[in-house]
C-alpha cells in the first residue's frame, strides 16, 4: 500500500458487498475534545453535558463526517448494525447518551471513513495491501491505538 495514510492502518470494516466497501480506521488518534462542544459543533443542545471523547480519523472520505462505531446493546434510529456485537451510528444522539451514561458500553469516534469501489478492496487484499484479521472488542475499542497495528498482525491466519 502506497498510500501514507494507510501505514499500519487497523480498519474496521463496515460494510462489504459487491457495490464496494467502508471501514473506519481505529487506530488514529487526533484529538481529545470535549463533548459539548462537539455537540454544540453540529447544532445540538449541551445542556449538562460534560466530559470529553477521543477523536480518530476514521479514513480521508467525507472528513467532516462523524461516525461512533459502539457495541451493540446501544441501538438509536440511525444505528446500524454491523455484526451482532457491534453497531454504528452516525447521530449526534449517540454522543448525547455517551455524555449522559446511557450510550454504548464501548465507542469510538472517528471522523471521516475509507471507502473502496466495487471489487477494489478484493483487489488490494489479493496484491498483499491488506490482511484480514478476526476484530475483538479490544482491537476495536481498546485505548491503545499504537499497539492496535502489532495486535491486529498477531492474529494473522496463515
């Protein structure tokens, strides 16, 4: 894989089907910031909302985007449902519950997302620019990001 962006990327795949692919890379810190003013960035109420989340770049599609991958037991209307453990949600609704004590167990917020043609990603995967590995929950959700790459590469099939 040529492209910087993507060195030692850890991305967690959302959705893959024959229109293409989507992902969000797990293990790219940019920021820490407080939860009301990210609230207040897209327009939603803050009262009594305190506390702050970590912020990752989640790849270098629609950047101003915002997605929580969480686990599953959180569900809101925009939620999706990626695996029976984990879901997605692209409201700010979520981040409300996160700031509440009523949101997911487990989250992660990203901005932006990679995103793969039809049959680009099986291409990349059979030219060696990707491994695919089982996720867990701490691969997806564990506050290590620079340990994610090394982690992800122990649980290689061969």
């Amino acid at each position: 894989m040529g492209d910087p962006r993507f060195f030692h990327a850890v991305i967690y795949m959302i959705q893959h089907d024959a229109g293409g692919a989507m992902g969000l890379l797990v293990n790219r810190p940019v920021a820490t910031v407080s939860l009301a003013r990210l609230l207040a960035d897209v327009g939603a109420d803050t009262t009594g909302v305190s506390g702050t989340i970590r912020v990752r770049l989640g790849g270098p599609v629609e950047v101003s985007r915002g997605a929580v991958l969480h686990t599953a037991e959180y569900a809101a209307k925009e939620t999706l449902r990626v695996t029976s453990l984990v879901s997605v949600t692209w409201e700010p609704e979520v981040l409300r519950a996160i700031a509440s004590g009523t949101g997911p167990r487990r989250s992660l917020f990203a901005l932006g997302y990679a995103g793969w043609g039809p049959g680009q990603l099986e291409a990349e995967i059979t030219a060696g620019a990707w491994i695919a590995v089982p996720a867990d929950e701490e691969l997806v959700f564990g506050d290590d990001d620079e340990g994610k790459w090394e982690q992800a590469i122990s649980k290689r099939l061969i």
